[in-house]
C-alpha cells in the first residue's frame, strides 16, 4: 500500500517541478522556433523567454509571474492501493498545493469570483481540479498542470456546435476563427499549443481539449491517420497567419495542434478550442506499489485511449 506520507510528498514534488521546469519538448519547440524564425525582433523574444526558462529551472523559481490554476489528473491502477483512500488523495493534494503556494512555487491566485475573497492558499471551492482515469496495474500516477490565466480567460477557451452538413470544413473555421480571436495583442501568450476537442457534449469537447493542450507532448500525433491530418493542416495554416511570438509577428504562432474526439449526436459536433501558454507547465510522477517514485518525462494520459 502506498502510504500516505509517500503521496503527499510526491504531489508537492510534482507541483514544484511543474512550476519550475519546463519539459524537454517545449525547451525543443522553442529551439526549434529560434532557428526558423525570420524576423529579428520575434527571435529576439523567442530567445529571451528560453533564457528565462533555463534559468527558472537552475534557481528552482517559478517559470511564469502567473502560476495559473492547480489541475491534477490522477491515472490509477486498477489494482493501486493507497492509504486514506481517494478522500485522504484529494486532501493531500490540498495540502500540497498550500504549502507549494506558502513556499512561492505557486502564486496565490485562486479566488472567490463574486466577492473576491483570496484565502492565501490556492484551495477553494472546486480548486484544486481533480480528473481521475482508471488502467490496469497497481501503480499511481499524478500530472500537475499550471493553466495559466492568460491561456484560459483571455479567449483562449471557446466552443461551438458545428452542423453535420459543413464537416470538417466548419472545424477548420471555427477553429480559425477562434485562434485568430485570443491571439490578439498576445492575450493568449502565443506561440502556444492549441488544444481542439471534437464531439460529445460541449463539457466533454471542453475537456478534451484543455487535456489535448495540457497533456500531450508537442511533436506528438493523434494515432487515427485522419486526425492526425487535420492537426498538421490545422498547424499549417495558423502558423501561415504570421502572429509570432506574442502577437508581434513572426514566423511561429503556435508550437502544435493535438486534438482528442468523442463520438457524437447526429444533431451536432460540438467543438472547443482550449490554448495552453508558450511554456506549457506540466510535470508527472508515478508511485509503483513498492512506492517507488519515478518522474516521468510525459504524462502518457491518453495511452491506450
């Protein structure tokens, strides 16, 4: 059994990495970008954000003054045992992101939204956000998302239905449009990484794309031939657009498109767009049953979908 002690100190661990350090494939996308980029000015912003990642990384600082909302994804065994069971997890958790939040890794943000009230802590009602996924195999794993204000409130979350009739032209569209709406004067912090979720009822195509944004790695491609074709055309296209870094211009305006689907009504296709920041902040430890702890490089959440 996974004890108690073991998984709150995990959670807290992944939260600090998660604010701190950036993963590999991002600090890819934006060497990537550098080396392509043709405007001097949109390169010059390109390699003054990677500095600040490198060093928010060698000073244990967080990545990003906005430390965004606390998101958790839990991926359990179906065999995993772990003390307290899930209310002791959550609570845990909580505790974990207070004591992050008291030791600055996180900013204290979270707030009531009709009074304002700020409890100093990040925990309120509904926050932190919890999503759980149950798999074979007896080892419990925790993917820690910072989803930044600017990627969330600023547009960066949309959603339509669109009619049978116009198909995956009316996604491309929206999608588009959408796009071309949160990015101006940089309100989403482009280059970002947009997530599409297509189908099921709008919460569910809402889900799938803030997870398609959060957690997959960027590079990555959707293992159906015609999804995976719609998010190059899509990255394609919205690269053509030349928003750049920021919405100053330039040669990248966003590092991927990953999209996830469900199946849907015949009366519809519900649509969303979720958008995560250019930094992208994730972090993800396993706890095997001998409470082994691993920090892995990627989430793996839609492993096996």
């Amino acid at each position: 059994m996974i004890s108690r002690e073991i998984y709150e100190e995990v959670i807290f661990q992944t939260i600090k990495r998660g604010a701190t350090e950036v993963q590999q494939d991002v600090v890819s996308a934006f060497e990537s970008a550098i080396a392509r980029e043709e405007s001097p000015t949109a390169r010059s912003g390109l390699e003054k954000t990677l500095e600040s990642i490198i060093l928010s990384k060698k000073n244990a600082s967080p990545a990003c003054p906005d430390t965004g909302w606390p998101i958790f994804y839990f991926k359990l065994g179906n065999d995993c045992e772990f003390e307290g069971g899930f209310m002791a997890l959550e609570e845990a958790t909580r505790r974990a992101v207070a004591r992050a939040t008291k030791q600055g890794y996180l900013r204290a943000t979270m707030k009531h939204p009709l009074t304002g009230f700020d409890p100093g802590n990040n925990i309120g009602s509904n926050i932190p956000d919890f999503t759980y996924k149950f798999v074979p195999g007896s080892s419990m794993e925790v993917s820690y998302v910072a989803k930044g204000g600017g990627s969330e409130c600023f547009g960066g979350t949309r959603h339509r239905v669109i009619a049978f009739a116009d198909g995956v032209t009316g996604i491309k569209k929206f999608v588009t449009d959408c796009f071309i709406d949160s990015t101006r004067a940089g309100a989403i912090c482009p280059p970002s990484i947009l997530g599409v979720g297509i189908g099921g009822t709008a919460n569910v195509a809402a889900n799938l794309a803030k997870e398609a944004a959060c957690l997959r790695k960027i590079g990555s491609r959707h293992p159906e031939p015609a999804f995976a074709e719609l998010e190059d055309e899509l990255r394609t296209a919205l690269n053509s657009l030349g928003i750049g870094i920021m919405g100053a211009g330039g040669t990248t305006s966003l590092f991927d498109v990953n999209i996830e689907y469900a199946y849907t009504h015949i009366a519809g296709i519900a649509v969303a767009t979720s958008s995560n920041c250019m930094i992208a902040r994730r972090a993800t430890s396993r706890i095997d049953a001998d409470e082994t702890v691993t920090a892995l490089c990627e989430p793996g959440w839609f492993e096996g979908r």
